[in-house]
C-alpha cells in the first residue's frame, strides 16, 4: 500500500501500519546482532565478570540460558542506533523541514550518549559497587554469586544508565521545540531531585541505598547539563 508523503495525510491505520514496519526492522535488527553477539558470548561473560574472582551456576541449564540473555542483551546494544533512527523516522514527518534534518546527528548523538551511559557504569560504578556490596561477607556469611542473578544485575545497571545519559539529548529536542525552557527546569529542580530518585530506586535492579545513589547522582548531574544545554538552545534560536 502506497502512502501519502504528507503525514497529516495519513489515516489512522496507515500510521500503525508504518509503525508495524519500524518496529519489525528493529527487531530484526535485534535478531541479528544477538546472533552475531552468541558466537563471541563466552568472551563477552568472561569480560563482565572480571570484577569478580569466582562466579556459579547452580542449575544445568542455567550457564546456557545466560549464554543466550548476553546475547540479547548484547544485540539490544548494538543495535541501539537502528532503533532509535526508525523510532525518529517514524516521529519525523510531524516536525518541521528544520527538525526533521536532524535525524543523523540524533541517532548519532543519542549513540554517544548511550555508549558513555554504559562505560560509565561499567568501568566506574559497577567496580566500586560490587565492592562495597560483597565487603558486608562476614566469617560465616561468604558470597555464593549465581551467574544468573549476577548477569541481571549488571545487565541493568548499563541499560540503566545507556537510557537515563539520553536525558541531555531528550530536553534539548524538547526545548529546540519549545516544549520546556531553562526556566522550567530551573524552577522544577526539587521536584526533579523526588524524581531522580524514584526513577533510580525503579531502575536499579537490587533494593539497596548505594547502588540507588550511584544512578541518581549522575543522573542530576545531568538535569543540570540540560539546564545548560536548553538554556544555549534557546539563545541560538
């Protein structure tokens, strides 16, 4: 079915049925980098587990399962930038000319930010992290890490952080289209430090305090990095 280049053009169902393709092309996508991703899956364990000395399953199908999340995990990663560019094409056509010209830079902009998310938490949060964690063991209280549950939680904690350092990129969209200004979210700081820390106690996958405030200090870091970057947009325009 042929459609019209004018979006506002474009019945409902034709709308759902572009947003059908899009998220089809992002699976596949998926699919195939987590393909490519199993063939390298015991180097990429053996990368995300050297924080650790020993790690267990407990489960005979267990090593294999997680053989195959590290591949999914890994292929939702590196095919971030194909999922982002068919989710802005799909918002694209209700922009302006202007807007709508940006989308290279956004999908690679929002890649930068993604990847420097997860080496962030890789390289300086999960380190101190798992060492504060595993310095409550006692004499009779050892740590016992199941590759599972260890595998879960750093795999959330670098998405975490891949999708919560796209904030910059978020608010200045939002202020390039007059949705938000500086002095909003000058004004709205309070209320956004009460949100940081919801969304850091949602987004990090163990009930503890410290791992909470290793996502929510950088991420208001990054609330003020918006501020600035809205407020430099807004005198450009």
């Amino acid at each position: 079915m042929q459609m019209p280049k004018n979006p506002k053009e474009m019945p409902f169902l034709a709308h759902l049925e572009e947003l059908r393709w899009r998220i089809i092309k992002s699976l596949i996508s998926i699919l195939l980098f987590s393909v490519i991703a199993y063939l390298f899956s015991e180097k990429i364990l053996d990368f995300l587990t050297k924080s650790v000395d020993n790690i267990y399953f407990t489960a005979p199908t267990e090593a294999f399962a997680v053989r195959i999340k590290i591949s999914l995990i890994a292929g939702l990663i590196l095919s971030f930038p194909v999922v982002f560019y068919q989710l802005w094409q799909f918002v694209v056509p209700g922009l302006m000319d202007k807007e709508a010209k940006m989308v290279i830079p956004a999908v690679i902009f929002a890649t930068f930010f993604f990847v420097g998310g997860a080496v962030f938490c890789f390289y300086l949060v999960l380190p101190v992290g798992i060492k504060f964690l595993l310095s409550f063991q006692t004499d009779k209280l050892k740590p016992w890490l199941s590759v599972k549950d260890y595998i879960s939680f750093v795999s959330w904690m670098i998405l975490a952080f891949g999708l919560v350092f796209q904030l910059p990129i978020v608010s200045y969209f939002m202020g390039k289209v007059g949705i938000i200004t500086h002095k909003t979210l000058s004004k709205g700081r309070k209320y956004a430090i009460v949100i940081i820390l919801i969304l850091a106690a949602a987004l990090t996958p163990s009930p503890d305090v410290f791992s909470q405030l290793m996502l929510a200090a950088p991420l208001y870091f990054l609330y003020e990095v918006s501020i600035i970057l809205v407020r430099v947009t807004n005198k450009n325009e």
